[in-house]
C-alpha cells in the first residue's frame, strides 16, 4: 500500500485530532491497518492534556475545531517547546490557513475528503521528519553526556575555543600558561571525542542553543 510506515521495525505513534468522530473511526482504521500506534482525540483540550503523559511521534490535526482551532494547537505545542510533525486535515480550502500552517512547520496541508494515497503519503514525509528528530535527540543525549566529564576549567577553555580564540589569547584570560591551555584543550578535544575543531564548535553551539550558557567561572 503507498505511503505505508517508512521503518517496518518501528511502530509509529500517531495522535489524531478531530471533532469528528466519523472521521476519527475511518482514519484510525485505516492507520492502524497500515502499522501505526494510533490514539484519537476529538478536542483539542484532550489532545493537549495528554501530552503530560504521552507524546505521539507524528500529529494528524483538524484545522476547524470548536474550542482552539488546529493553527492555535501548533502555536500551542510550539510554546510548549513540542517539535511534533504535523499533517493538516481542513474541509474548507483555505489558502491563508495553509500558508500559516506550513510557516508554522506543518508538513502537508490536505482537504477533506482526502485522498487515502495523499494521507499515506504525507505521513510517510512526517515519519522521515519524526526520524531526523529521533536523530538530533540522541546526539544532544550524547553531546550533554559528554559535555558533563568536563571539569569546570575546561568548560572555560570549551567556550573560549569555540569563540575562536587561541591559545595564547586564552591564557591571557584565564591568567596561566599557553602550555597548560593547550592540554585543557587536547583534554576538551578527547572528552568531546571531536574530530576537528569545526566538531567541537558545532557541538558547543547545540550546547548553547540547548541549555543555558557554560560558565566562563
């Protein structure tokens, strides 16, 4: 069937959220059949109360819903910090709702009724988006763990060869010797097990947009 689960491995977890349970009941259906973890919520309000508790890989999301429309559920999740790739489902064509939806991050806006090839095929496109997220998790899981073998003065030494200084310059800084800054920074370099220090500044800047800034003290 085209458009089906991307990983046959990988269960996918979808949250549907739709005010109409008609069509809640035929695409939960329809998604489980094709190898998805389905969950359906016919309010935007119980779609975001779960997520305490549960948070699904990929979204199916109604635009027209009587409490928050699906635009304000994106905005919502985006406050909340939740990445989710989403799917718009609208039975009125609106291209004003579409565009701001798709700035918003969305991955498809489709029309009501849609095509069952269409949906399979958008949510084939948010799993390919759901597995790049998997991805950068892990490597700031990774990035976090090492980054806390550091000892306090090589965090300094970690932000000050980021920012491109030298040596030399760093120990200016720091008030010791270009000698002892070059082995913090060897040290740096092995615990961050970077292969260059284009590496090591990448990972520096995760850090930073991840959490608050390394201390320079």
């Amino acid at each position: 069937m085209p458009g089906t689960v991307i990983d046959q491995e990988h269960t996918w977890s979808l949250a549907v959220v739709d005010d109409d349970v008609a069509v809640l009941r035929s695409i939960s259906r329809l998604l489980a059949v094709c190898g998805y973890d389905v969950r359906t919520f016919s309010s935007a309000d119980a779609f975001l109360g779960s997520l305490d508790v549960w948070e699904p890989e990929m979204l199916l999301l109604d635009l027209r819903m009587p409490e928050y429309d699906g635009l304000s559920v994106q905005a919502a999740l985006a406050k909340r910090g939740r990445d989710i790739p989403t799917v718009f489902l609208s039975g009125h064509g609106d291209v004003a709702s579409s565009v701001r939806a798709i700035r918003g991050g969305a991955i498809d806006f489709l029309e009501k009724p849609c095509d069952e090839e269409a949906l399979l095929s958008s949510l084939g496109r948010a799993a390919l988006a759901a597995e790049g997220h998997q991805r950068d998790r892990r490597r700031m899981r990774e990035v976090n763990d090492r980054a806390s073998r550091l000892t306090r003065r090589e965090r300094e030494v970690f932000r000050w060869v980021a920012a491109g200084r030298l040596n030399k310059q760093i120990a200016a800084q720091l008030g010791t010797t270009e000698k002892t800054i070059k082995v913090h920074r060897g040290r740096v370099m092995t615990k961050m097990r970077a292969v260059s220090i284009a590496d090591l500044v990448r990972m520096f800047d995760m850090l930073e947009a991840a959490s608050p800034p390394l201390p320079l003290k």
